[in-house]
C-alpha cells in the first residue's frame, strides 16, 4: 500500500537524488585520486612490466653470448700455448 502523503513522495525523491549525487561524488573522487597518483608516479622512474621484460631477455642473451666467447677464449688460448 503506497502513501499519498506528497511529504512524504518528496522525501523520497530527496533521498534518491542525494544517494545518487553521493555515487557521482564518490566516483569523480575515485577518478580524481587515481589520475593524480598517476601524474605522480609518471614522473619518477619506474619501468612498465613489458621493458622490464625486454631488458631481462637481453640480459640472458648477452650472458649466454659472453659464456660462448669465454669459451672460444679459452679455446684459442690453450692453441697458442701449445
């Protein structure tokens, strides 16, 4: 059974417009915060997750190369010795 009482009809309006202004609110907050911390964080010097990658991978090639050429060092080194 619903009240005809347009009090009360207007105190629920009320609320339901202050509840959704409070979302709106808490959501424009929310965006707001992120975005500055990302300004924040954009400038200092951090790596994305893909560079970070990259640069391992080159790393374990470069080390995989070197032990290649030590060998090939010390190959031609025990050839002079003789």
């Amino acid at each position: 059974m619903q009240s005809q009482n347009p009090m009360i009809a207007d105190f629920v309006k009320l609320a339901n417009s202050a509840a959704g202004t409070f979302a709106g609110m808490t959501r424009e907050a929310r965006e707001s915060a992120r975005e500055r911390l990302k300004e924040a964080m954009g400038g200092m010097d951090f790596v994305s997750r893909e560079e970070f990658d990259a640069v391992k991978d080159m790393a374990a090639k470069a080390r995989e190369e070197n032990e290649k050429l030590a060998e090939r060092l010390a190959a031609l080194e025990a050839k002079l010795a003789k």
